[in-house]
C-alpha cells in the first residue's frame, strides 16, 4: 500500500511541474526550450517572427510531449528565411 502511495505522489509531482511559458522572440524561444520539462507548454507571442532561426530540441515524452503554439491561434506569423 505504500508503495501506491508513493508511486501516485511522484506522478501526480511530475504533473504539477508543467509549465505554460511565454516567449517574445526566437532567441527567447531557443533558450526556453532546452530547459523545458515535459508537459511544458511554450506560447509564441503574437504577431510575425521574421528570419527567426528556431531549433527544437526538448525532452518530452510521448506522454507529456512538450508543446509549442501560437498564443492566439492563427496570431503568429513565420516568416523570411
């Protein structure tokens, strides 16, 4: 029975960890990304990212994926080179 227990506090802790983080510009978004923990979500600010050099690589899990999206659907803008 303990053993339950203690099993159903550290998912339940790694749930809790999730983050929503806002990012304003790629630079932001490069950064954020490596140190996000699964279940993060990361909302791009609105409005166009122009020549932004954007590289994700995270370590979500096919459970708690790490998930990048527009702050406002259909409000950010990719764009340039």
């Amino acid at each position: 029975m303990r053993l339950i227990i203690i099993l159903v506090f550290l998912f339940s802790t790694q749930t809790l960890r999730a983050e929503t983080i806002v990012v304003n510009n790629a630079a932001e978004l490069n950064a954020k990304i490596v140190k996000a923990a699964p279940g993060d979500m990361i909302l791009l600010a609105s409005g166009e990212w122009k020549d932004s050099k954007i590289v994700l690589e995270g370590q979500g899990t096919a459970k708690q994926p790490i998930v990048v999206v527009a702050e406002k659907p259909g409000s950010v803008v990719l764009s340039g080179n």
